[in-house]
C-alpha cells in the first residue's frame, strides 16, 4: 500500500458505523441465539468499539444486536419494511433514512464462529443477498454474484484447463463436482483467513467473504500465486484435482491483469450494493 492508499483508507475514512447499540435483555441467563464468547465481546464496551473502528465504508451504518425471545425468531431475513420491525419483531428501533440500518437477532451459523467484526461483516454479506427472506433478490448482490462467477470461470479455464460453465442441461453429478471446484478455486483466489486455511464451509460463502474483506479494509485482494494442483480428493495425504497448466510470462503477465481489474470490478460493484442499501433496514 502506497502512502495515498495509507492516507485515503485509514486517515481521511472515519468510522462507517454510526451508532452500535444492545437491545433486549443482555443480563439474562439465557443465550437466545447468542452463546457466552458473543455475550463477553458485545457487553464489553471495548468490544463494541472494536467493531466500530474496524468498519471502514463511505456508507454510514446503524447496528442494532438484539437478544431477545422474540427477536430471535426472525433469522436471516435481509431487507425488510420498517413496520415489520415494529409490528412483527416489536422493537423499538427508528432508523435514519440517511443510514443503513442492521438489526442482528441472533449468531448461529454453523461454523460457531464468535461474533468478530469481520463475522458481522460476513453475515451482512448474507442480507444483502436478501429480501424479506428470499435469496438473491437483490439486483447489486447478484452483481457481485455474476462477477465472482466470470472470476472462477476464468481462472478454472486460464489456469487450469477445466470449463465450470456448466453450458446446456442440468447434470446434478456436474453441478456437484463444479462446487468442489469452485471452493478450491475460492481457496486458491482468496486471501482473507478463511481462504488461507482452506475452510470456507461452501464456494458461494467466498462473495459473502470479500464483502467483509471490503468492509473492514476497504478493498477487495485476491491471490495471483495458485496452488500446483486443485485438491478435490486426497489418497494417503496427497492431494489429487485439477492441475495448474505451464504459462508462458505473456500469460501470466495477461491474468494478472486480469485480475487486477476484476478486484476494482468487485470493489464497484460492493460499493454499489451498499450505496443502493441506504435507507434500508436488513435483519440477520
């Protein structure tokens, strides 16, 4: 990172969250969806800070963390009306229309990954992808979709000499194989921990991690150095996939600035669909 880099992101970006507030009855014995590691981050006053530091966005943000029986019934939403919060949820929450609003009931995902900044993050990743409950109804998340999904198939082809199109009818044993694919190649693309540790829990959770890559740096990066070979099986510890071709210098030259274009594509396209959220209210 450059000096102007270093000046624009961490000196001139203030804080994107706005307002961090805990409702409902964080004093109570029961977990409600939040379990003892989330309850010592968030009633910390250090740890709400924490995560309103490490938020970096243009877009101002309102969060909400509610524990409460109620609440808790109301999982992974996405966008929803205003009077859904008040007559359904019955929270007493009146957000700005010049901000995001995001309203978390609850952390359950399946990886019982404590509630971080960046998990926040991912899972605002996940209701962006949503309205009132439907997946993918958002118009700049698909955006992301769609370029995440060119970004693979280029890479499977370019690199690998494997075609993940999938072109023509539904083959369920094709589909099947291509997500093993496409996780690897998420692997192979990312460099946020996930990636680096070769756990994403499926291929689609890589849009939702360079979300909270955005989020919380300010830019997406992805990795230019691909592994020798795929491992989509293993046979006595070693790995066995698709392999990595022989690229001449032009090639290489070529894809990395392929690259290069796609992570200020992704950027855009993030920054698109956060712009588009303003005034909005996502429950997660």
């Amino acid at each position: 990172m450059n000096f102007k880099d270093f000046f624009n992101y961490f000196l001139l970006r203030e804080d994107s969250i706005e307002d961090i507030e805990l409702k409902g009855d964080w004093e109570s014995s029961k977990q409600y969806g939040w379990n003892k590691a989330d309850t010592g981050i968030l009633k910390s006053p250090k740890g709400l800070e924490r995560i309103k530091t490490k938020w970096k966005l243009d877009q101002p943000v309102d969060v909400y963390l509610v524990k409460d029986k109620n609440a808790r019934k109301f999982v992974e939403l996405g966008k929803v009306p205003f009077d859904f919060i008040r007559d359904k949820m019955g929270l007493d929450i009146l957000p700005d229309s010049d901000h995001i609003t995001i309203i978390y009931t609850q952390n359950t995902g399946a990886e019982k990954i404590p509630a971080t900044p960046w998990t926040l993050a991912h899972r605002f990743g996940h209701a962006l992808a949503r309205v009132n409950g439907m997946g993918r109804s958002n118009d700049q998340y698909n955006s992301i979709v769609e370029a995440v999904n060119r970004l693979f198939q280029t890479v499977a082809d370019e690199v690998y000499g494997t075609d993940i199109s999938e072109r023509g009818y539904y083959k369920p044993e094709v589909s099947q194989a291509n997500s093993k694919i496409r996780r690897e190649l998420g692997h192979a693309l990312g460099t946020f921990k996930s990636a680096r540790d070769r756990r994403l829990r499926a291929d689609f959770e890589f849009v939702n991690e360079i979300i909270a890559q955005y989020i919380i740096t300010g830019k997406v990066k992805l990795n230019r150095e691909f592994p020798r070979v795929l491992p989509l099986r293993y046979a006595w510890g070693q790995p066995s996939g698709k392999w990595r071709k022989q690229l001449s210098e032009e090639d290489k030259a070529d894809l990395d600035n392929y690259i290069s274009n796609m992570e200020k594509e992704l950027e855009y396209h993030i920054d698109d669909a956060l712009n588009a959220s303003i005034g909005d209210i996502f429950v997660m």
